[in-house]
C-alpha cells in the first residue's frame, strides 16, 4: 500500500492514487530514534505532491494517503485534508482534516504471534486468568485511567494487571525472577514505585499474593493472553492501541475501555460480536468491571472465542495479500469511499463560489 514517493498506484480498478505515508515528525520513544523527518521533508513531500498532474486534478481528493502514526506529516496534515486519509484512529486530528465519512480507519499490526492451534477440548477452562493487562500503566490525557484501573484491579486474585513496556524483549523473553510478596500490606511508596503510580495511596488486602518482576518482565505477552477469557484494552495516549489486535490474534475476548475509540471494518464487522465494552466511569467503579466478567456466561463467551477464530484473519498484514487479510480489507474500505470522493471532485470543478455547504449553521 505504500508504493516508491511520486509514484500512483490504483487498486482492482479503484481509481485513487496512492502517496507513502510520511514518516513521524517527532522523536520516537522507543529504540528507534531514526524515526525523524524534519518538517522540512515534510514540505517537499507537499511541493512533490502539487506538483503531481494526478494531484492536480482532483486536488487530492482521489489520493490515498497512509498516516497510521498519530504524529505522521504532523505540522501539514490539513494541507491534504481533502485525500482519504489511512489511520489508526482519530485522537490528534481535528474535524477538518480527518473524519469518519472521509476516511479509512486501519488496525494496528498485532505484536505477538497469531494463536494459530487454539483448539483445547475446553477453552473456557483452559484460560485461567479472568482479566489480563500488560502496558504500560502511566499514559497521558485520557490514558489517566490506566494508573486509576491498576489500583482498582491489583486486588483481584483473577485478574493480572502488569506495568511494562512493549519492547521486543518484554514481549519474547521469559521471566526469570520475580518477588512474591504475603505481607498484610504493601507501602505505598514501594508500590507506587513499581507500579509507576504517581498519586494517592492503596493498600493491599491481608494475605493477597502480590507478584512483582524484577525487571518488568512478569511473563509473556502472548502466554497471558492466552490463557486467558478476557484481554483489557483500555484508552492510553490514544484511543486504540495495539493490545487490542493481540487480543484478537490470541482468541482472548476484548474489554474495551475507550471513550472514543474507533474501529476498523466496522461497517462490515460487528465487533459486539466478539468484544466487550465499558465506558471509562463504568470501569473505574470498584469491582462493577469484574464483577460483570465473573458472570459473563460460558456459553456467550464460548461464541465470542469462536467468533474471534473466525475473524483474526482479517486483521492479518500478508505480503502478497490474501483474501480477506488486512490488506484487501482496507482496499476494500477505500473503495468504499470512492464515491464520496467522486461526488466532491465533480463538485468542485463546477462550483464558481467557495462550498455554500461548508458555511452553513
């Protein structure tokens, strides 16, 4: 989908042109801090782009242009507001240049290995953990939530709620120490502290097992998942995360916790089908959350296990694609798009005033 800069491509007959997405404009947190493209690169992308004749017939508006990272052509994004525009949600566009109507909401790909033999002879039974979260627990804006779940769920024997950073080594390598800890109660400053909590004190209930890791590293990502009913997903920086699409690619039901999340597909899958959701109040009431996953019925939860077997595959990144896989699932959504873009298009080229539309009330 992100062909060579300055060259067009179409799809199955679609008729869009299709432009690489710049690259994030500013520092990564990560490892891979040669992710920086000066704004200045950004501005040559833009003069290649006008430059362009398939540009300037339409001014953009049949072009494809893949932005998943939030922070991509961050500076000049309304400058090609009028393309379809490929992103992983909407948290750091405003309403002029990104939207529902307009554009193509794409999934993260997923970090952990597809689960591809998960046929126990019981697989309610076979995943032992009620709720699993492993992420990183200090997140900004609406990501508060995170730190205000972690001591709501800590005390929950079922429930295993991990601070870590999704690094490759967190999610390949194995635990190799860990601190169990029987105390009546734990100090809030050492718990605070390995917790990355910053505010307000808890204390941990007489005779609860408390499992810290020494490094970070309490196990893997995908064992957790795995093994268990339900994967959290709760609002971070951003809407949606990549946590998410490993819960689907692991067969762990979603409980989704995210305000204003957006999804991808979703005028062809139905994702109550195989998720649950919570709104941000509903989840940080004391115990309501798992509360209502302890009574979850087996046999609804065992359609929604075999419902996310069935349509991991189209949140799959194959090269070639394949049928139905993330990359023909996006295609087919910006065919889906085409027409809008037509319509604007035809518009614009017969319209002698600025859209009466746009400034209506």
């Amino acid at each position: 989908m992100s062909p060579a800069p300055g060259i067009s491509c179409s799809y199955k007959g679609i008729g869009c042109s299709c432009v690489p997405g710049p690259a994030p404009t500013t520092h990564w947190s990560g490892p891979i801090s040669s992710l920086v493209w000066p704004t200045s690169r950004q501005v040559d992308v833009l003069k290649l782009l006008r430059q362009s004749k398939y540009w300037q017939r339409s001014a953009g508006r049949n072009h494809v242009i893949p932005m998943q990272h939030p922070n991509a052509f961050k500076f000049l994004r309304e400058q090609v507001n009028a393309s379809i525009l490929i992103v992983a949600d909407f948290g750091r566009y405003t309403k002029i240049t990104a939207n529902l109507s307009k554009d193509v909401v794409a999934p993260y790909m997923h970090v952990v290995d597809s689960f591809t033999d998960d046929d126990p002879p019981e697989p309610h039974e076979s995943r032992t953990t009620l709720l699993f979260f492993r992420g990183r627990t200090v997140r900004k804006n609406e990501g508060k939530v995170r730190a205000k779940l972690a001591k709501i769920l800590v005390v929950f024997e079922d429930v295993h709620y991990e601070h870590s950073y999704a690094t490759e080594e967190n999610i390949k390598a194995t635990q190799k120490s860990c601190i169990f800890f029987l105390f009546p109660s734990i100090s809030t400053a050492f718990m605070l502290n390995k917790l990355s909590l910053k505010t307000e004190s808890y204390m941990i209930p007489t005779g609860r097992a408390i499992v810290l890791s020494l490094n970070g590293e309490m196990y893997l990502s995908s064992q957790g998942m795995r093994s268990s009913k339900f994967c959290l997903n709760p609002v971070g920086d951003m809407p949606s995360s990549c946590r998410l699409f490993d819960a689907i690619a692991s067969h762990c039901v979603p409980v989704i916790v995210s305000d204003k999340i957006e999804l991808p597909y979703e005028d062809e899958i139905n994702y109550k089908e195989f998720s649950v959701f919570f709104s941000v109040k509903e989840a940080l009431v004391p115990g309501y959350m798992v509360t209502k996953l302890r009574e979850f019925p087996k046999e609804r939860w065992l359609d929604m296990w075999r419902r996310l077997k069935n349509v991991s595959h189209h949140f799959e990144f194959q090269y070639p694609p394949k049928k139905e896989d993330a990359v023909n699932m996006l295609w087919r959504q910006v065919k889906h798009k085409v027409s809008a873009a037509r319509l604007a298009v035809h518009r614009s080229r017969r319209l002698k005033v600025p859209d009466w539309w746009r400034r209506r009330r």
